[in-house]
C-alpha cells in the first residue's frame, strides 16, 4: 500500500512537468491554433541559461527567475520576428517554422554548452518526507507543489484579470477584438511569453531528474503532446488533468506491467495520442468542432 | 520547355553515369547517400508536398527498411537484389497502415502524432532484443560486385550504381504517375477535397495509398543506407533523422522531382560541409535556413530556380504560395 502511494505521488510529479509542458502547448494553440513545435526545445535552453547562471556562482533563487524572465521576454520577440510573418499563412507552413525553431534551439545548446550530459542543481531539500510509514521524497512533492501555484496562477490570471480576459477575446474572436481595441497581434505574442516561461519552468523542474543535455526535453514533449491530446487539446483544464493522469498512469505502468517496463513507454505515448485521436478527437475536455462544408 | 526537360534529364544521367571515373572512391560512397536521401525525400515530395499530409515521422519507415534488409539479410540469407524490394513491401504495408489512421488526423494532428513516432522509434526498436539486436544493432553484409565486375570496379561504385539505377527508375516512375490521373486526384486533394470528391476523386482510397506510396520510397532508402553504412543501430533513426529528410525537402522544393534531388544533396552536402565548425552547425544551419525558407521562400530552391527562368511561373507560384 506505501509503494503504491509512493508510486502515485512520483507519478503525479512526472505528470505535474507534463502538465505545465502540455499547457505552454495549449495556450499557443488556443491561440494561433497550431502546436508549437519547439517549446519543449526553447524550455531546454531557458534550462540551460539557468545553469549557466549558477554556474556563475548565482543563487538559485535569483537565477530561476531570472531564467523564467528572459524566457518570457525572448519568446515574445520570438513571436514578434519570427513567427508574425507566417501568422496567416497555412498551418504547415507554421508546423515548419516551429521545426525550424526546434532544430535551431538544440543546435544552439549543443554548440554552446555541448553534447555532455551534466547534473543539475535541485532547488528542493534531498531529505524525504515521512507520512506515516511512507517516504515521498521533497523533490516530487516540491516539483507538485511549484507546478500547482503556477497553474493556479495561470488560471486566476485568465479568469480574473482583465488582460486574461483580453487574451482569451483575441483568441477566441480576434476581429471582434480588434474593433474593440484589443491588440490582438501583442497578445498572441504575450501568449508565446507565457508558455514560454510556463515551459522554462518546469524544464527547470525535470532538468534534476533527467539531467541536463540539448535531447532532455524531446521525451518530455511527446509525454506533453500525449497529455494535451487526453486532455482535449484546446482545454488548459483538460492539459493539467491529462499530464497528471498520464504522468501516473505511465508510472504505474512501468512499475507493475514489466511487459511495457520503462522502454516502451514513448511508445506508449505515441499508442495513447493515435488513440484518443481516432475514437475521442475532442479528449477529455475539449470542445467538438463542427465543420461546415 | 519539354525537349528543354528531356535535355536536363539526359545530362543528368551522363553526369551520374561517368561521375565515379572522375572523383575518389569516398566521393562515390557519399553520392551513394545523396541517391538514396533523394529517394527517400521523394516519398515526402509525394505525400507532403502532392498530397498535403505531413510526416514527421518518415525516420521510422527509414529504420524499417534498413532493419528489414539486416533482418532478412542475417537471419535469413536473403540476397540483395531480394531484400531490398521486401524492405519496401514492409514499409510500404506499414506505411498504409498509418494511412488508414492519418485519414482521420488533419494537419497539425497528424504533425503531432507523426512526430511522436519519430520520438519513440529509438526506443522501441531497442527493446525488441531478439529482432533487432537492442541497442548494439545489426551488422549488414556490404555488397560486392558481381562476377564480370569484379576488380573492375569497387564495391562503392558498385553500389553507387545500384542506388542511382534504383532512384532513376524511381523518380521516372513517380514522373509518370504524378503527371497523370493520379497526380491530379492526390493534388486536387490536397487543394480542396470537398471539391475533390464532387469530381468522383476518392480521397481516402488516395490517401492512404499516398502514404503507403511513400514510406516504401522511404523503405527503400533506409535499406540503401544500411548496406551502405554496413550496420544498423537504434540511434541512426532519432527524429533529428525524421527531420532532416523534411528539411531536405522543404529547402530543396517539396513539389517538384527536382526538389527531391536537391534535397538529397543537402541531407549528404551541408552537414558534412559545416561539421568542420561546429559538431553542432548543421542543426543551427538546417534550422535557421528552415525558419528563413518558410518566411521568404516556401517553395523552395527547385521553385525558386524555375521562377528565374521562368517569369511568368513566378507571379502563379506567389499566389500558390499565398492561398
């Protein structure tokens, strides 16, 4: 019964990383309506930064905000340079720009920082906590915890301000929002902003557990796209409760189907998305679209 | 414009005919990569570029054919000129397979889902020990050339051959049926196909076939380059592989036969031209040149050339690019 607890709780940390990463997916596709590509590599450079600051000798405190800063604000020049001009064009054209930025991205990391693979400080205390006769450790139950008040802040920031409620116009009716005075081509960039820092901060999260290497987070991404697609691909709620249940999910299942182990579980993944997409295309959350002909 | 067509083509031919007399025996071996980067970029040109479906995860079909041919190879003893064609059945029948589900997957779906199987495909192939050798590989027995040949030419050439005679009948043959009723029913698709199915076209008989179509091109190309390479191993088929065919075929035209060509020579050319700076310039290169294509140039170098020497096609290429 502990293990089980302690399997659960490890699995709800993995799946609270793929939340946040499922959620920088999903607000760039509510927005624009295409999958952004790259945000699992630009999180993995924002990592790589926060590194580098430490390896500065800078306190992690002040790094991983300041990690998240810049990721924020060079995401949204990103949007602004980069992605503006193909705004309009047909999806494919923009899934191509994104690879474009993803193969950018790693080739950066790999030649600035190389290929090695180092370790990565945890913010976290490496003491486990005891529950009873269970020991969780306070990485995972840190990991949950940050994860959480980001997403909480994410929503109370969408439901409550009126900035959010701006952005949410511009994504859902753009040129009605532009006759009301929204600026709809800010928010989408504030809107890549924001999943940028979303993605950065739990490449931050991982980073301990998987080590640090320009590869780190393409795993990650395919766990993302796996719990958006669960979740309903344009629903943030569903993002979050997909990561979750995928990330336990996963867990339990290497630890107690030795058949799928932990080797197949990417391929799990991949069954998972051509699943939910064939027989549930809407996920758990999402909204069914109708298309007229 | 047409004898002007027949004139490149020939040049082309001589050009790869007589092309290993005059370059070192290495040089041959690369070119022998560019034949079959080129064939495999040809799937993508028929599914992406004619048919509208993206792939990002043609490394896979790659991984098959290149397994498939160390498989019947080693296992079985299956000659060359055998196992080449089974690896592009294989791939081809698995390839349908994720036809059959892409029908159901639009656009970015289908870029996710394609992309999640680049992703895992290391992976699986590395736990299925008993078939593939885990992650040491397979070894795969080189190709030597046959009794009149022998000492006459080196088993590169002779391979260089192989490949080339393999890709020209190749792309003479998606020539043909991309020129014809089949061309025209898979770009209708892609165009509009609602409009597609009022004129009697069939879009998911074409589709899938489209992608069965061209994962056996990329079947094909994974064998050449494991014979060619000698070895197969889990860590050759990584999505960065995925990627670059895509790249090859979005910088060298992902709608023309020419942007195949080219495209093979970029996925063989370039990395190896810019590794001298950096083990990790070619990333940076591809990805930027990438970015910078689908802003100013989305049809590619093959596009951009004809537009110079043909203007009028300039103005209908923008408008194509635009809609």
């Amino acid at each position: 019964m502990n293990e089980l607890a302690q399997q659960i709780v490890s699995g709800l940390a993995t799946g609270s990383i793929y939340a946040s990463m499922a959620l920088a997916l999903v607000l760039i596709y509510r927005s624009m309506g295409v999958i952004n590509f790259a945000q699992g590599e630009m999180a993995m450079f924002s990592t790589y930064l926060a590194w580098q600051f430490a390896q500065q000798g800078m306190p992690l405190w002040i790094a991983f905000p300041l990690t998240i800063a810049i990721a924020f604000a060079g995401a949204v020049a990103l949007e602004r340079v980069v992605v503006r001009p193909v705004e309009r064009a047909a999806p494919l054209t923009v899934v191509i720009l994104c690879l474009g930025l993803l193969i950018t991205f790693n080739g950066l990391a790999g030649w600035i920082w190389g290929y090695t693979v180092r370790t990565f400080p945890s913010p976290f205390p490496t003491t486990p906590l005891h529950i009873g006769s269970a020991a969780f450790s306070s990485q995972d139950l840190g990991i949950i915890a940050v994860s959480l008040l980001s997403l909480g802040a994410i929503s109370l920031f969408f439901g409550k301000t009126k900035l959010g409620l701006a952005m949410r116009a511009a994504a859902l009716y753009p040129e009605s929002s532009r006759v009301l005075g929204v600026r709809v081509g800010w928010m989408l960039a504030l809107g890549w902003g924001m999943a940028a820092a979303v993605g950065a901060l739990s490449g931050l999260m991982v980073a301990p557990v998987v080590l640090l290497e320009p590869n780190m987070m393409q795993g990650i991404l395919v766990y993302a796209f796996a719990a958006a697609v669960l979740g309903g691909i344009d629903s943030p709620v569903g993002a979050v409760v997909g990561g979750l249940a995928l990330g336990v999910g996963l867990n339990l299942i290497g630890a107690y189907v030795p058949v799928i182990g932990t080797d197949l579980q990417l391929t799990t993944a991949f069954g998972i998305i051509i699943v939910i997409l064939l027989f549930r295309p809407a996920g758990l959350f999402g909204r069914r679209t109708m298309r007229r002909v | 414009m047409r004898v002007n067509k027949y004139w490149s083509v020939a040049v082309l031919a001589l050009l790869v005919l007589v092309l290993p007399r005059f370059v070192p025996s290495y040089a041959a071996f690369e070119l022998t990569f560019v034949g079959a980067y080129a064939i495999g970029i040809l799937g993508l040109v028929i599914l992406t570029g004619t048919n509208g479906q993206i792939s990002l995860g043609h490394g896979a079909f790659f991984g098959i054919g290149g397994y498939a041919v160390a498989i019947l190879a080693q296992k079985l003893g299956v000659p060359f000129w055998a196992s080449v064609p089974l690896a592009a059945i294989v791939s081809g029948i698995l390839g349908l397979g994720l036809g059959l589900v892409a029908l159901r997957l639009e656009g970015v779906y289908l870029a996710l889902a394609t992309f999640a199987l680049a992703v895992a495909t290391p992976s699986t192939l590395k736990h299925f020990k008993s078939l593939t050798g885990g992650s040491q590989g397979l070894a795969v027995p080189s190709l030597s050339p046959p009794g009149p040949l022998h000492g006459v030419i080196t088993s590169e050439q002779w391979l260089y051959y192989v490949t080339w005679v393999i890709a020209g009948a190749l792309f003479l043959l998606t020539s043909i049926a991309l020129g014809g009723r089949l061309g025209r029913a898979l770009r209708a698709i892609r165009d509009n196909e609602v409009a597609a199915i009022s004129f009697g076209v069939n879009p998911q008989r074409y589709k899938t076939f489209a992608f069965g179509w061209s994962a056996a091109y990329a079947g094909i190309a994974g064998a050449i380059v494991a014979i060619a390479t000698g070895f197969v191993s889990p860590d050759t088929y990584t999505v960065a592989l995925s990627l670059a065919l895509v790249t090859g075929a979005v910088l060298g035209g992902i709608d023309t036969l020419w942007g195949a060509l080219l495209g093979g020579v970029i996925v063989e050319f370039l990395p190896l031209l810019v590794q001298k700076i950096n083990p990790a310039a070619p990333s940076v290169v591809y990805g930027i040149a990438l970015v910078l294509f689908m802003i100013f140039l989305p049809g590619g170098i093959a596009r951009s050339i004809q537009a110079v020497i043909h203007p009028l096609r300039l103005r209908r290429e923008i408008h194509h690019a635009r809609s």
